[in-house]
C-alpha cells in the first residue's frame, strides 16, 4: 500500500511516541496510565476534542497482539474512483469496505 503523505506525517508521529516509549520508561507508564495528558505535554498541545486514547502495553514478545479497528460506517463511507473501482472488480470481501486513511486521522491531526 502507497501512503499519502498525510498517512506518512501520521506514521511519523506514531512512531515518535513508540520510540520514546521503548526509550523512556517513565514514559511508557505515563502514557499507559493516562494517556491524552501524556500526549498533550509530550506535543505540546491538546489533543482533539472527542477522542479517548488506550494505550496497551504490546511488548510482551511471547505473543502475537491483533489491534481491531473500528468497524466504518458503510453507509457514510464515500468512495472514489479507486474505491468504486475496487469494490465493482470483486476485490472487497463480504460487505465491509475498509478506508484505511480514516485509521490515520486523530494521529494526522496531532502532528499539524
């Protein structure tokens, strides 16, 4: 998959707070504890209105951790070209069309 650049920044971000935490273990419990202040003072701002954050300590290398996402909204997805293109070809599977660029935006929005 091809990111965009607004995934990218999001990735950037992402990946910031996951090295200070393998870095700063004080960080780690501070941001497993409570997260949105953490973050906030972490970026020096707050957070965006209506997001709750849980962190869950996934460093336990004798397992495998499966995050699941929310589930979109079919009926308030809009879809493109590409996406129309993909779904009328057969590539979707059952009836859920996932918009991986909306995973991305409570980090998008942090980094600007």
């Amino acid at each position: 998959m091809i990111l965009t650049e607004e995934q990218k920044k999001g990735q950037d971000v992402f990946f910031r707070i996951i090295t200070e935490a393998w870095e700063n273990n004080d960080f780690k419990e501070s941001l497993i504890a409570n997260p949105e202040k953490t973050l906030e003072t972490f970026f020096g701002r707050s957070l965006p209105t209506g997001k709750k954050i849980m962190v869950v300590d996934q460093s336990n290398p004798e397992y495998i951790y499966i995050n699941i996402p929310v589930r979109p909204n079919i009926k308030d997805v809009e879809l493109d070209e590409e996406k129309l293109d993909t779904v009328n070809g057969g590539i979707s599977k059952g009836s859920v069309i996932t918009d991986y660029e909306s995973l991305y935006d409570s980090l998008r929005r942090m980094h600007k």
